[in-house]
C-alpha cells in the first residue's frame, strides 16, 4: 500500500489538480476544456501504467508464497482500522419506462440509452465489526456519460436522430457492508451490499444552444448496490477486485414542459462498476 501510494502520489496530485483546480468544476457551468481533459488522461494513463508494473511483480511474489506456503500479512485482518483507495471503472446507463402518452406524441417515435465507460476515484475506509463482517465508507468522484437517443421527425416523410448526450460527475458516498469467507492461503472472497447517496456535479448546468433540446437531471439520488470480490494479500499490502451493481431509487429526470420529457414516466439510474483497491 505504502510502495503503491509513494511511486503514484505525484500523478494522482496532478490529476486531482487539473481536474478541479484548472478546470473550476464547482464554480463553472461548463464542461471540462478539452486541452486540460486530456493532460489529466494522461497523467491517470501513467499512473495506472505503474501501479500495473507494480501489481504485476506483487502477484509474481503472491504466486510463489502461495507455492512455498509463505502466509503474507498475516495479522492485517485483525486491524480494527484501515485505509487505502480505489481506481475503478463503470458503465453508466439508464432504465426508462415510457409514459402512457407516448404513443399519442406526434414528435417522438422511440427512444433509446447508449451506455459509455467512465471512470472513479475513490478513499478507503474499513472498520473491522467482526471475524468476517467489515464496514466501509468509501467517498469518491464517479465520472461518466450515457446518450438518448430520441427517433424524431424531420420532415413530412422523414425522420432523424437526435442525440442528447448526459455527462454526470458524481460526488459519490457509499456505506457499505462486507461479509467475508474465510481466508484461504494468501486469498479471501466476500459479498458486499450497501447504499450511496450521489449529487451530480453536471446535473443542471446550463444546455449550450447547439445540444438543445437536452434533458437534464435531478442532482441527488440514493443507490443500492450489491456485488462480490476477492481479497489477494501481497507481500506489501492487500489488493481486491470488485465487481458492483448499483441501482438508482428515485427518477431522475428533471420535469420539463417538452415532448422528450413527457414521453418517459420515470427514468432510474443504474451503473456497473469494476474496481481495484489498493489497502
């Protein structure tokens, strides 16, 4: 964990920076600048470069402490108290329920959600309960983008596509329990299930004139989520993969006196997240 965070710390400084700092995302209605959007990828780009290298020589160990029955960490699970962080990526999308009136609009004939892959940051908290059940808090940044994709008519005989793309920049807060298996050699599974409280950074920021029309979104939303990994205890410190699904309770779509927005009844968040954290 030490190793990991010493040779990473300069670009996740840098990319935090640039992110926040350069681009004003708090006091600003617009997006990210491209020129900033893409310095920022690379130094993520180099800093998950490093932490390959270094998970791919903790793993050669792993493997041969686990062929010589050398037990890495072996006190780390009786920690009442640890930290660490996550880099993850997700696939946001929507699930959308159209309104009773949809068939009756003359100005929408079908929609459809296009799902992109975005990315998180996220801080480690895990407070040990018991043998096997953790709690852990970990807040973080989820960026994504999902498209709506409106079939609309374009003339007498014709029809097109409209496009609306949907940025969300979450400030993320999940609360989550973890149950895990007992630990095998230098190996340990567990299920987790939680909630999340999200507030969208991107939610209502202003529609430039050349996406409009575009629907925008509530800011808050509450998840639950659910999902499984595995714990690999290495020489250093402990890393996990994590498969999670989280789904949105409430609809999200902000109520607006237009077509596109009449056509859906309601309209839930839901996201897939793959993550790796670093404790």
């Amino acid at each position: 964990m030490r190793i990991c965070w010493f040779f990473c710390s300069n670009e996740l400084f840098l990319f935090v920076k640039y992110f926040f700092l350069e681009n004003s995302i708090l006091v600003s209605n617009e997006y990210f600048p491209r020129k900033n959007t893409i310095f920022a990828e690379l130094l993520l780009y180099t800093c998950l470069k490093k932490f390959i290298a270094i998970l791919f020589t903790s793993l050669v160990f792993a493997g041969f402490s686990q062929r010589t029955g050398a037990l890495n960490l072996p006190k780390y699970d009786y920690n009442p108290l640890h930290f660490g962080f996550t880099l993850a990526l997700n696939s946001m999308d929507f699930t959308i329920r159209n309104s009773g009136d949809f068939f009756t609009l003359d100005s929408v004939y079908s929609i459809e959600n296009k799902p992109h892959v975005g990315f998180n940051l996220n801080i480690v908290s895990d407070l040990r309960i018991s043998e096997n059940l953790t709690l852990r808090f970990l807040p973080g940044l989820d960026f994504g983008q999902r498209d709506m994709e409106y079939i609309i008519p374009y003339s007498d005989t014709s029809l097109r596509r409209h496009v609306m793309k949907i940025e969300s920049i979450f400030l993320d807060f999940p609360l989550e329990i973890k149950y895990r298996a007992q630990r095998i050699s230098n190996y340990r599974p567990y299920l987790l299930t939680g909630v999340a409280y999200k507030f969208d950074l991107a939610a209502q920021k202003k529609v430039k004139e050349e996406e409009k029309p575009k629907n925008r979104l509530v800011r808050s939303d509450v998840y639950y989520e659910f999902g499984f990994g595995v714990d690999y205890y290495l020489p250093y410190f402990k890393f996990s993969t994590e498969l999670k699904f989280a789904v949105g309770i409430f609809d999200i779509l902000k109520r607006e006196n237009s077509q596109f927005t009449k056509a859906i009844e309601r309209m839930n968040s839901k996201m897939i997240v793959l993550s790796f954290h670093f404790e």
